[in-house]
C-alpha cells in the first residue's frame, strides 16, 4: 500500500526538525511525499538557508516560505506583518494554496497549545491550519488559489503529560511552562529512533539557533543517550478530516 503524502506546517525554521522530523523523515525514506511549509522569515535570510539544509536531511524537498515575520524576531521578514498580526484569511489563503498545490494526504501541525513552550506563533499556526484544511477542500472558498483538495487527516504534535519526566529538567531551569496534554488524548505514537541520526543532523543544521542556546543548541550540548531520550518519540493527535478516510491515511508506527 502506498505510503501516504504528508505535509507540515510549522511556525519557525527548526520546528519542523524537533517536532516531526522523525516522522518526516520515516515517510521520506518510505517513499512518501514530504514536503514543509514554514509560516515565517523571509526566503533570503540565513535561517532559511538552514531550513534548506534540513529539509534536504530529511528528504522533505526544498522550504515553502509564507514570508510572515517571527513575532519576536521583525528583522525576519522586513516590510512584512509578523505572523501574528497579519490578516488571518490571508494568511489561510496562503495556506490553502499550498495544501492544493501539494495535495497532501495528511497533514501535520502544532497542537493547540503550541507545543510544550506555547509560542504565540506555534498557537497562530495551529488556528491557521484548522481552518486551512477545511477550507482547502471547498471549491467556493478561496478560487484563485487552485482545484479543492480536501486532506484525510491533520495530525496535531503534541507532548504528553508524561513525557514531562524527560523534558522537565531541561525546561525547568529556564522557568517555562511546559503545556502537556493527558495521555489518552494521544492517538498516535511514533518511535522514531531508527530516524533519529537524521532527526538529530536537521536539528543542528539550524546553527543560528544553536549558537544562541534556543531548542537545538540544548540538543546540540546533550549526550547520545539524553538525546534519544528527548527527542525519540513523536506524539500526536489525530482528526480525520473526511466522514470516510482514504485508506492507509495513518502516520507510519
């Protein structure tokens, strides 16, 4: 059976590496199409040339840049409206485009909370996106942006309550708030371990954050065991988009 086309999306060059990049990586190698699209920075910028390099490691083509600016970062994307501030239905048109364009089975995004940090923009993205998916497949929504393609399934990445006994040491320090869900609102657990030397090379192809001691240069300064132990397992929760799912639309186990 077919592996199924997957796409993410993501608020911020490296959040596809340490949120999904097992996962992306597993379908690459299984002959699924991957493919990423990043909400903010801008095309010409260094850490979109990092993203570049990931994405390659990963097998999940070249970046798809929406070109908002980082809420905290403005230099990110000059002349344009952080991510945050911009018009929402454009910012789901320019969504929707992509999702046509790809014609993703599956689609995979930050939870609700925006992952264990809460980032204002991992938030955004995760309200972008639901309405996203829907309205991709609705021909009278959005016209100029293609043919309606109405996704399976979104995939919402996640971190159990559980998972607290691995990050919280790490986190704790810097005063975060870690936001978990309970652990029976995950669907599905993906080991990823097999994937991890590519997860890993992806995370730390994003120098600029590593050198100024953001999530990858955590991961950068961490023994092989700590890291497998962080970052080899992926969660998610999952919604089925259509009332009968395509066959073989799950997230490779």
């Amino acid at each position: 059976m077919p592996v199924p086309s997957l796409l993410a999306f993501f608020a911020h060059p490296d959040d596809e590496s340490l949120t999904a990049g097992g996962t992306l990586a597993r379908h690459a190698a299984a002959g699924a199409r991957t493919a990423v699209v990043t909400a903010t920075w801008a095309a010409d910028t260094g850490r979109a040339e990092e993203l570049a390099e990931a994405l390659h490691i990963l097998g999940a083509g070249k970046p798809r840049l929406l070109g908002y600016a980082d809420s905290r970062v403005p230099r990110s994307a000059p002349g344009r409206p952080r991510l945050c501030d911009a018009p929402l239905d454009e910012a789901v048109g320019a969504l929707v485009a992509r999702i046509r364009e790809f014609r993703p089975e599956i689609v995979v995004t930050h939870d609700a909370y925006g992952g264990l940090t809460g980032h204002e923009d991992h938030v955004h993205t995760h309200r972008v996106t639901l309405l996203a998916v829907h309205a991709a497949g609705l021909e009278r929504l959005y016209p100029d942006t293609g043919e309606p393609w109405q996704p399976s399934a979104l995939y919402l990445s996640t971190h159990p309550h559980s998972a607290v006994r691995a990050w919280g040491g790490h986190l704790a320090p810097t005063g975060r708030t870690m936001r978990t869900v309970p652990d029976d609102r995950v669907t599905t657990t993906v080991d990823v371990t097999p994937w991890l030397d590519r997860k890993i090379a992806a995370v730390l192809a994003h120098r600029t954050e590593v050198e100024r001691g953001a999530a990858p240069g955590l991961i950068a300064a961490l023994p092989g065991p700590e890291r497998e132990r962080l970052l080899g397992t992926e969660w998610y929760i999952r919604h089925d988009l259509v009332t009968t799912a395509r066959a073989g639309t799950e997230l490779l186990p």
